[in-house]
C-alpha cells in the first residue's frame, strides 16, 4: 500500500464515522406507514449539526480528490 492508498483509507473511515454521527430529518414510523411529517421541515440546524455538515462536507471533496490523484498514479506509474 502506498502513501496516497493508506490516506484513502483514513478518510473514507473518517468519512463513515462523521456520516454516522449525523442526525436523521426522518421518523423511523414514517418509513413503515408512507406518512410524512412536517412537523420539524423548516427547522434550521444550529450548533454541532452544522459543523457535521460542513466536515462532511470537506470530507467528500477530500475523499474524491484523493480517488482521482490515486487513479491518476496507478494508470500513470502503475503503482
């Protein structure tokens, strides 16, 4: 594994992990019944919720930044 792989690897970790302390719009009994609730739609984000996007955020861009300079060394070094 080289240098750019093993950084790859670290953001896509980070990448979940942030992803998954994420805070869900969605009731779990509206996925089982159809109905949507409007009760929290226009509720704006505020404190951590908003530091959350905006790694996550960062994050995605790093991640794919990342995937295309280690696609770019294999086809071109063939490492």
């Amino acid at each position: 594994m080289k240098f750019v792989d093993i950084l790859l690897l670290i953001f896509s970790i980070w990448l979940i992990a942030v992803i998954v302390l994420q805070k869900s719009d969605d009731d779990a009994n509206s996925a089982f019944t159809g109905e949507k609730s409007e009760l929290f739609a226009n509720k704006k984000e505020r404190g951590i919720d908003v530091w959350i996007k905006y790694i996550t955020a960062g994050l995605c861009v790093a991640f794919f930044v990342l995937a295309i300079v280690a696609s770019f060394f294999v086809v071109r070094f063939g490492i």
